[in-house]
C-alpha cells in the first residue's frame, strides 16, 4: 500500500471517530419526559400505528373481525382468500400488505389457458370493498404464451364472491 493511501485511510478514520456524540454527565437531559405510551413505544417499537404490528408485548386485541395485534387486514378475508385459492400455486403472501399472488394455473381441460390471480385486502372490516381479484389471462398460441389483453372480470367477480362468502361463514364460525 503507498503511503499516500495509508494516510489517506488514517485520516479518514480519525476523522470518523471524531464523529461519535459527546455527552457531558452533567449537562441536562436534552429529551422531553416520556408518558407511559410513548415509553412504551420507545421501549418495544411499533412500526404502523397503533394496532398494526408490534415488535413485543402483549398488545393482542381480539375484534369483532378477528384481527389480533399483528395483522393489518380482516383475518377472515385474509384466511377466507387463502381458502380459495389453495389448488393454485402461490408466488408470494404479504398478510400485512394484504396481497396474495398466484403462479399462473392451467385448469386440466383447458391445457391453452391459463391464468394468474393477484387479490388485494384492504382494511380491517369484513366488507365488499375490502376485497379485490385481479385476474390475468393468456393462452398459448404456437408455443408461447400470449396475454388476453382485457382482464377476466367475471373470472374476478365470481372469485371476490367466493371469498366473501367463506370469509362470513368463518365469521359466523367464530362467534
């Protein structure tokens, strides 16, 4: 190593070990005072807010949709979607995001088609408007697969239908 880099290395390093906080003992606590909450927070860490997801603690509040502390969507879709979907591969599930992604699925009768199913959960009620299938379809011309260029919206519908409906079986399952 030339000298020119080894100064260059030992002046950087002194440089950032000059960079550490000095705190004198006595001078006077610069942070505000802390209630028990934000103590709390401080101490264990919540990511979301404040019924999302926790780092520890026992923050678990059973609802009336069944979601405890740690996800951030209706776990009776979430479960429900999941239930649905079972025959088909999946890519990736994000349960507090709320999306679940499928490989593509070719039904047996149909080798020609095939589709991909993306559901997004929103929120934490059991409602309509918390669920949405998106459902890609191509089909294979020659040997390559081609995308249908409108999504399959009833293909969507049925599925969002589906889901709703075991979501408030299981619902009712519960109580």
């Amino acid at each position: 190593m030339s000298i020119k880099k080894l100064m260059l290395v030992v002046s950087m390093s002194a440089l950032l070990a000059g960079c550490g906080k000095y705190r004198d003992k006595n001078a006077p606590d610069e942070q505000a005072p802390m209630d028990s909450e934000d103590r709390r927070k401080f101490t264990f860490g919540s990511i979301i807010g404040d019924e999302t997801l926790v780092f520890a603690g026992d923050r678990k509040k059973k609802s009336s949709d069944g979601n405890g502390g740690g996800v951030s969507v209706n776990a009776y879709l979430w479960q429900a979607s999941l239930e649905a979907i079972k025959f088909m591969p999946l890519v990736s599930t994000d349960a507090n995001g709320g999306v679940i992604v499928t490989d593509w699925y070719s039904e047996s009768q149909k080798t020609n088609e095939r589709i991909k199913v993306t559901l997004y959960i929103r929120g934490l009620e059991l409602r309509v408007e918390a669920i949405q299938a998106v459902v890609q379809k191509q089909v294979l011309r020659g040997a390559q697969w081609l995308n249908v260029d409108e999504s399959d919206s009833l293909t969507a519908s049925n599925l969002e239908n589906i889901i709703l409906t075991k979501a408030r079986n299981l619902r009712l399952q519960s109580k």
